[in-house]
C-alpha cells in the first residue's frame, strides 16, 4: 500500500478542516443551528480495515447500524472518487428527527427521513467537494446523494476491496448532541496519486515528498 | 427534441429542464397538469417567470449551482415541504403538492445545463403519518400497559404483604369451596399447608357432624350470592379442639358470576368457652354442680307444658336432709360442703341420665323425674335415693351419716301447673320430716 509522509497527511488535514468547516457553516445555516465540527483525523485505509473499525468491539453482539450517504464525483482530468458520509443510524435518527420536531418512537429510519437525511448528507458532501474542487482549481461533477442503512459488516460490501480509502473522522455537535461520524473518500490508485499530487501542489509540499 | 418530449410526457415524475441561461426548455406533461401553465406557454420562460415568486429560494440557489459549478441537489420533503406552487390534478389549487425535488447538471453537449426530477411523496407522507400515529398509539399503549402492570404489582405486594401480617387467618376458596389461598396465620389456625387442603372442599377438613352443615350453608351463599358466616368446631392435628368463625364475601368474574369467596378464619374457641362457663354458672350452682333453683324451674315448667300434649307423668322430689345443721354446728361449714356435695353426687347417680337435679336451697334437692311410670316404680327411686344418702360420708377424719326427708308430687296426678307442683311436694316434705303420714297418694317410703 502507497504510504504518505506526515507532511503530506497534514496537508490533508489541513485541506479537510478548510473544506469541512466550510461545510458546517453551509448546514448550520440550513438548520438554523450552531453546529461546531471537530478537526478531522485523517488517513488512508483499506476497505477491510474500515469495516473492522466501524464494527468496533461489538463484532458479535447487536451490530451497529450505521446510514451512509453516498455520492460519486468525477473530476474533469480523470479524478474518480465516491465520497461517503457514515453516522450511526440512531444518531441520524435523532438529527433528522430533531430537525423535524418528531419524537415519534420508531426504531428504524422512514422513507421520507432517508430522503432529508439525503439532503443532509448532500448539503456536506457538497459543501466539503466545491471547497476541496476550489482549492485544487478544478471542477467536481456529483451524482444524487444514495442513502443505504445497514449492519456496519456490510456497509462498504458494494465497494472494491482493494481501494483505498480516505477516511476523515469529523465530530459533529449540534446543540445537546453529540454525533461522530465519518467522511470517506474511496478512490482508486491512481485517483489517490492525483488527489495527493494536488495536495502537495495546493502546499507546495517539496515534490520529493511524493517519491 | 420531439422524442425527447415524447418521452418525458410518458414517464410518472415532473421534469424541468433549464439551458444554461435557466430558461426552461423541458416541461413535461406531469408539471403541466399540476402547474397552471401548459408546456408551450412556459417554455423560454424562466423558472420565476413561469412560476411567480412562489419558489422556495433554496431551489433557486442550487439550480444556480448545478448549472455554474455541477452540484447536484436534492430537496427532500421534510426540510422542503412544498418548494414549487404545484397543485393535485384535478383539485381546487388551495393546497400544494407535497414534494421532493432532484436537482442534477447535465449538458447539452456544449454548455451545462440543469434538470429538476420532480416527485409527489403525498402517499408516502400520509403512509409515514399513519404509521407514526400507530407507532404512538402503541407507545401510550405499552406506557399504560406498563403503568397498570406495576400498579397491579404493588397492590399484590400490598395484599401479600397485609396478609402475610394479618392477625386473623385470611383464606380464598372458589364456588365448589376449594381453598385457592391460604395466609400463614391461616395455615397455623389449620394446622395444615394451603398445599394440603387445596385439593377437596375445606368443609371436608371438619369434624364428620359439622362437614354437611357447613358444606350446605356454603352452597347455599354461592347461590344466593350472600355473605357467608358460620361458626363450627374443628380438630387441629395436635388434638387439640378448636371453635373457629369463618366469614367471607363472594368474589366475582367480569362477568358477575361468583368465581369463589374471599375471608377471615378467626379463633374463637376462648370466647366460646367463656360463654359456656358463664352459662354454666348461670343456671347451676356452684358447690354441687347441678342445676340451681331458677334453671330447674324452667325445666319443670318446659317439662309440663310438654307433657300436656302426651299422657306422661312427671314426678317432683323434694329432698331436705334432716339436721343438717348438726354437722355444720359440730364439724365446721366445710364438712357441710362436703355432704351437700356427696348427696348432690348420690342423688345424680340414682335417677337418669335425662331427669334433672337441682340444688334448690341450703340444704333442699329437687328431682324432676321425666316419663315417670307408676307409683311403684316412684316407691322404689324414692327408696333409692334415702338409701343412698343414707350411707355413710367421709370427712376426711371422720364419717358422719344423714338421713333426708323425700316430699313426693306427681303431675298431671296431684296438681296441673309447676306452682301446685312445687307446693305440694313441699307439704308432702314437711309431713314426713315430722313423721305424719304423707298427705296424699304415695304411701311414705319404709326403708
């Protein structure tokens, strides 16, 4: 697997925490509530890696459901990626909800929640894109956000295993609640040399950086 | 173009599409039929123009976007309930469509373009309504459920624990009188767990005279849906006879049916044996233990008005003891006691079981003597009776002996009512003690 120096990985951060702050600005203004997000922990993973961490240590007991909110991008020289946002499906539950003043008791998320939940999800996957397209100087064209609930086992099954992933864990908190949730990137190989090269453009990160 | 709006008019979703310059230039048939405007009028327009200042501004901004920097949107329903003024075909315009908008870029090969995918989510909102309305119904429902749950439970820990304190036994028994439920002082009173009488009727559980009583007193509450309260005699298993009351009121079904009993067993045996002691104290007297004056009086005014019906006889003994004051002067009022009693003791033992002794005063006796035969007969008790007193009595350091004069009077023979009775067996006394012979009928006794 490709590794990256920690000039390179805080260059990242760095691109992330612009792009996402922009983000929570966008949605507070949606909602109409503070919401404050929390310096992004950056890294690459594989797919596998990922699931693992999403199941936690409760791999064998009640699974945790997580919802995802998913748009592919593809960038005008060849960039491909799909960018993902997971939360834990009882922590959407209650945003959405509290959004909507709805205190109704049922477990699992409705159709018309997954769809504001979409909406969401859109306002910061696109929020986060135009701000990280602004930065390298590009243009990112988006497909429809997708929402899919599911057990956190199978929740990156219809992703190729040998990609690389871009994980950005963001805390989100908005008023009394706390929500942690995680912004992905999954790309292939040669997207990720493209995206880290225009990071280290972005920084002028010396380009020995990249061997 | 003309097949494209072919098949835009085809399809169940509105589409709008916007050239660069956000101008429609798609107007399918499906926002045609809820919009007020057909496609031919709206195309060139934008979407303001077409729509008046009726767009939620959201809509606005990321058409913009789409078309300017290719994002694509959605709009869900619940944060844009109705973005567009589209209304139901057919409906009166006073209330919107319920709406989700897709907003995605698209090109038309050489400038970007926008395309807005426009769904009626009405069904889906009334579904998710009912739904949620279920699902709060059934929260109340479980709440109440719960709430009632643990109001039942406290009320049972409330009864178990008043009955498991209770000073009286507290027992359920269903209609056929079986024991459902039995406290502690219940199974003490008993004698036996609730687990051992739980099987047959408790009646079952009495002496053999009472079981039928009380199974029938039982019976006839379940039936006429009455208070039941009896008293009855009960053996405990150590032996040791017991007088319990049982009360109980009836327990009933939803139905109104009586389902079984529910009460108290207490112990009343002390009080039951205080009465009888009382009793006894009332009509006997003390020193001799038979009966006192008032009490054989009664027996021999019951016995006459009995017999009047029947052609018995009843006969009347007098019995004074001759100088009875002798032994009292010579040996102490002690040693009088204790001849009173030996001749109360020799009198009771001569005559039967159903006559009646009575100590009548100081030292007089009465015995009344039920379906009396004849004069004989009379001769031979009457004989008995001096005979036996006659003997000899010990005093513990001495013996004495006393003799009795026996007044003797018959019923119907010698009088018709207790007071002529009495009398004449009196005088008919009082003859013999001075040695005159006796007044009437029965010839004075020569023993």
């Amino acid at each position: 697997m490709r590794t990256f120096s920690d000039l390179e990985m805080d260059a990242l951060a760095e691109a992330f925490n612009l792009s996402l702050g922009e983000a929570a600005a966008t949605f507070s203004a949606i909602v109409h509530e503070e919401i404050e997000l929390s310096v992004p922990i950056v890294e690459f993973i594989s797919r596998d890696e990922l699931t693992r961490r999403l199941q936690g240590d409760k791999a064998d007991q009640d699974p945790t459901r997580l919802c995802r909110i998913n748009q592919s991008f593809t960038g005008s020289d060849g960039l491909v990626t799909d960018a993902l946002l997971l939360f834990p499906e009882h922590g959407s539950l209650e945003i959405v909800r509290r959004m909507l003043g709805d205190d109704t008791p049922i477990a699992h998320i409705t159709e018309l929640e997954q769809d504001a939940l979409a909406e969401i999800g859109n306002i910061i996957i696109n929020s986060c894109m135009s701000s990280l397209a602004n930065l390298f100087g590009t243009e990112l064209i988006g497909s429809l956000p997708r929402v899919q609930c599911s057990d956190a086992a199978h929740l990156l099954d219809d992703k190729a295993a040998d990609n690389l992933i871009l994980v950005a864990r963001i805390g989100m908190v908005m008023s009394a609640h706390n929500l942690s949730g995680f912004v992905l990137f999954l790309m292939d190989v040669p997207s990720v040399d493209q995206f880290m090269a225009r990071v280290a453009h972005l920084f002028r990160l010396p380009s020995a950086a990249l061997q | 173009m003309n097949d494209d709006h072919l098949l835009a008019d085809s399809v169940d979703i509105g589409l709008i599409l916007l050239d660069h310059d956000g101008r429609i230039r798609l107007w399918n048939r499906w926002i045609a039929q809820r919009a007020t405007r057909a496609a031919h009028e709206a195309e060139g327009m934008t979407l303001t123009e077409a729509f008046g200042n009726h767009i939620d501004p959201r809509l606005t901004l990321v058409v913009r976007e789409a078309i300017d920097f290719g994002w694509t949107a959605r709009l869900s329903h619940a944060l844009h309930p109705m973005p567009l003024p589209l209304f139901p075909p057919g409906s009166d315009h006073s209330q919107r469509m319920m709406q989700a908008i897709d907003v995605t870029p698209t090109t038309d090969g050489t400038r970007r373009m926008c395309l807005l995918q426009v769904r009626d989510v009405t069904e889906a909102v009334h579904r998710e309504a009912l739904l949620k309305q279920q699902a709060h119904q059934l929260r109340n429902d479980l709440q109440r459920l719960s709430r009632a749950q643990e109001e039942l439970q406290r009320s049972e820990m409330r009864f178990r624990e008043l009955a498991r304190q209770a000073p009286a036994g507290l027992f359920e028994a269903d209609a056929e009188a079986r024991c459902t439920f039995l406290n502690e002082r219940g199974e003490q009173l008993l004698g036996r767990e609730l687990a051992h009488v739980a099987g047959s009727p408790w009646p079952n559980l009495l002496p053999a005279a009472e079981q039928e009583r009380i199974h029938d007193r039982w019976l006839l509450a379940v039936k006429s849906a009455t208070r039941f309260s009896e008293e009855f005699r009960y053996i405990h298993p150590s032996g040791r006879p017991l007088w319990l009351r049982a009360e109980a009121g009836a327990l009933r079904d939803q139905h109104g049916q009586i389902r079984g009993f529910i009460g108290t067993i207490v112990d009343i045996t002390e009080f039951h044996e205080r009465a009888s002691r009382n009793e006894f104290r009332a009509n006997h007297d003390s020193l001799t233990g038979q009966l006192n004056r008032d009490h054989f009086e009664r027996h021999l005014r019951a016995a006459i008005s009995g017999a009047r019906e029947v052609t018995d006889r009843i006969a009347l003994l007098f019995i004074d003891l001759d100088d009875f004051k002798v032994i009292n002067d010579t040996h102490g009022h002690q040693a009088g006691d204790t001849v009173l009693k030996a001749v109360a003791y020799r009198v009771r033992r001569v005559v039967r079981a159903e006559d009646r002794v009575a100590r009548y005063g100081g030292d007089e006796f009465a015995v009344l003597l039920y379906e009396a035969g004849d004069d004989r007969s009379l001769a031979a008790i009457v004989a008995k009776i001096t005979h036996a007193v006659a003997l000899p009595i010990n005093l513990g350091h001495c013996h004495v002996r006393i003799s009795c004069s026996i007044g003797l009077a018959v019923y119907p023979d010698d009088a018709q009512d207790p007071n002529g009775l009495l009398n004449q067996a009196d005088l008919r006394m009082y003859d013999g003690k001075r040695g005159r012979p006796a007044r009437a009928g029965l010839a004075p006794p020569t023993a």
